[in-house]
C-alpha cells in the first residue's frame, strides 16, 4: 500500500475520468461517470488512472494520477482497422506492463471488456478486478435488431471532415469491427476473476463468459448536476418527449421515429427531441431510407451532442424520457432521466429490467415495437396523475441506487475483499 495507508489502485479506463478537466475539454455523452467516480474515489485511495488520449504524458491533477497513452498504430494497421476489422490487442502490451510496474499498485481495476486492456491479466501478479460497462459479444447479436443486413452498406459523406469526406462512412465497418471484438472479449474475459457489474443481466452473463470469477454488486455514480435537480411537471402546447441516443445501429433510433410517426398520424401535438444524433448521422441517412414515407416530417429535433448543463436543461423542459435501445446494460442516460424524477418508458432489454420495475418507476415495452411505445406514450399523455407517480417512485429508486457514499465505500469494501483474498485471486503463473 501507499505510504499513507491507502489502497494504491491503478484504473485502465477508455476514458479520460478526471483529466478531462486538466485537458480543458467536456466529456459529451459516455463516461461522464467515471469521470464522478475518479472525483469521489481520488479522496479515499491512491489512484492513478491509465487511459488513450492524443499524447504520452504522466500528470498528477487534484489528488489522482495519470497516464496518458498515444495511439500508436501504424498507417497498414490503420488501413486494417478501417477496412478489415482490424482489431488492436496485445500490441501495448508493454506498455501497459510498463505502466503497472512504474506504479505497482496492490490492485489493478478494468472498467469494460470491450478494450485491449484485459490482455495483460495472464501476465500480472496483482489482483484484478474488471468492471462490466456493457458487453461486445451480445451488442454483436444484436447489431442488427432495428435493420436489415443490407443497410450495412449504406455510405453517409461527412462534409465537415476531409477524411469522412472522401472515405465515406457506413456501419459495415463497425460490424467486422464488432465481430473481432467479441472474439477478443471472450479471450480476456476468461481470465478475470473477480468481476464488479450492476444488473442481472451482467450477472448471469459472466457467469457462462468468466465461469471461475467472483462477482460483486456495485452501482454507478451520477454525473453531479443530476443529485441537484429535481423535475417537475409542466403545462406546455405541446408533449415534449427525450431520448438520449447515438449514432449507433442497434440504439432504437428508428423505432422512435416509427412511434413518432404512429403519434403524428392520431393527430398529438408531440415533439421528439433526441440528444446525441445530428441530421446528418449516417443513423439518419439508414432510417430515412428504411421508413421512407414513413420518417416524421414533423415533431422530429435532432439536438446533436449536449454537454451536462445543456442536457439537464432539456430533460427538464421535457415531459417523458423513453429509452429505446435494442440492447444496453444500465444504460445511464435512463438513470439520470429516474434521478430527475421524470416519468421513464424503456425498452425491456438487458440490464434494463434491474433498474425500473414495471408499472411502478417506469413503463417496459418490447424492444422494436414503435405501436407498444407510442401506445405507452398515450398512456401517459392521458393520465398524467399516473405519470407523475411513476416520476416520483423513479427518483426515489434511483436516490438509493446512486447513492455516492455507498458506492464508494462499497467500491473500496470491494477492493479490500479481493485484498484479503489475494491467494485465491491471483492466477497460476
């Protein structure tokens, strides 16, 4: 341990947490919550934090420290990862034994599956713990929930960016990349002992994919602006709907679409603004051509991405937050809408069911069943008393679930468990 006495953890984390305040930038979208996690832990155990970014730089900032790694790809890896899947694995991993040994810490956590990182836990003698974000190998199954095989070649041209203008964009790239991804996954996540997710869907899943690992339960903190506000209901002309999405094939985009349009044909006065898709998302350009006819021409604000501030303001002025997603863990932008108070309709996909019960913090619905939605939607629209009791029974759920003191102190309890355990934790060499 430290010579203070605190536990010295090293994170390897696909963001930047903290740092991105010393690099002077917003995180917009994922990651917020590591980002809240590095502040709230950085004052209980000596962190340091390893992560990609644009240079090689080591830089304490407030109370943790960083590791800041450069891509390092060659320009035929490069070609390789564009066009074949190429996919990077234990080409750092030096770098990443480097970095272990320079800080020799009594525990080494991994937050996600998805990355290269988990190519050294074969290689080290200290604890590790991996937390689960999502999951490769079932986001692969289910790439293709919303459309068909087909629209994979679809190409959108970005006129902002040279680069996305003359090698346009399109989502087959991502589903090889995907594929090899999974691959990798599997291969590093069968080494991990001791694992720390939140839904029971993370749950049974590592179970069959780390059948040897110890899981332990763990909640997520929130961004902070989302512990300070509070919804209330609001009289306005029209029903303000909110996703929060992405420019991602398996996200739900296109059933929104459909269920907006399903509103518009009963004659509602709705709007459905969606946070984290601009107009010209190649996710736009896909339902477009898939609904044809069928795509909303009215009601539909694409927000693009919103910082915190920006996106607790929108969700504020909104009337119900809907979370369309094909597949998702527990999703946070559907944590921060129950934190709020809001009233919550979800789709009944993975993690999901762990985090609102039907009927009571929220409403579940199929996944891809934009008449389900729309008809929830309705319900809704036309009982707003009941909505407002689901708003209020969500934010009471989420206060417990995200509670700062007891993730924290769990997440150490978690640390100093494995710790104790180090002999049964710890791989033959």
């Amino acid at each position: 341990m430290s010579s203070d006495n605190k536990i010295k953890v090293l994170w390897f984390s696909n963001t930047s947490a903290n740092a991105d305040e010393y690099f002077n930038s917003e995180l917009k979208g994922t990651g917020g919550w590591l980002k809240a996690l590095d502040q709230e832990l950085q004052k209980h155990v000596d962190l340091h934090i390893a992560f990609y970014s644009r240079e090689d730089k080591v830089f304490q900032y407030k109370q943790s420290y960083y590791y800041s790694l450069k891509w390092k790809l060659s320009v035929f890896n490069k070609i390789k990862e564009r066009y074949f899947g190429f996919v990077f694995d234990k080409e750092d991993l030096d770098r990443y034994l480097l970095i272990i040994n320079e800080v020799k810490p009594d525990i080494i956590h991994i937050h996600g599956t998805e990355n290269s990182f988990g190519c050294f836990i074969p290689y080290v003698k200290i604890p590790v713990v991996v937390s689960i974000q999502g999951n490769i190998t079932v986001c692969n199954q289910k790439f293709l929930s919303g459309f068909e095989k087909k629209y994979l070649r679809v190409k959108a041209r970005s006129f902002s960016s040279l680069k996305y203008f003359f090698f346009p964009r399109s989502f087959l790239q991502s589903f090889k990349l995907f594929s090899k991804m999974h691959t990798r996954e599997l291969n590093n996540i069968k080494y991990v002992n001791n694992i720390v997710g939140r839904t029971a869907w993370d749950r049974r899943i590592t179970s069959i994919m780390a059948p040897n690992s110890i899981y332990y339960h763990n909640d997520e903190i929130l961004r902070d602006s989302f512990y300070h506000h509070k919804w209330l209901p609001i009289k306005t002309s029209k029903t303000i709907l909110f996703t929060t999405n992405g420019n991602t094939i398996y996200k739900g985009f296109e059933t929104i679409c459909e269920a907006l349009y399903e509103l518009n044909k009963l004659g509602l006065n709705c709007q459905w603004n969606v946070a984290g898709i601009n107009s010209n998302d190649l996710i736009v350009k896909l339902t477009k051509k898939k609904l044809k006819d069928k795509y909303p021409k009215e009601g539909l604000v694409l927000m693009g991405n919103l910082n915190e501030k920006e996106l607790v303001a929108a969700l504020l002025h909104a009337n119900i937050y809907v979370m369309p997603s094909h597949i998702e863990n527990s999703p946070n932008s559907l944590s921060e809408a129950m934190m709020l108070g809001m009233p919550c309709i979800s789709t009944f996909v993975g993690g999901v069911g762990t985090l609102i019960s039907d009927k009571v913090d929220g409403i579940l619905i199929q996944s891809g069943d934009p008449w389900c939605m729309a008809g929830a939607i309705l319900e809704l629209i036309n009982n707003q008393d009941y909505a407002i009791e689901l708003g209020r029974n969500a934010r009471q759920t989420a206060v417990k679930r995200h509670d700062k003191g007891k993730i924290i102190y769990g997440l150490i309890d978690i640390y100093k468990d494995i710790l104790t355990n180090k002999k049964n934790n710890l791989r033959k060499a």
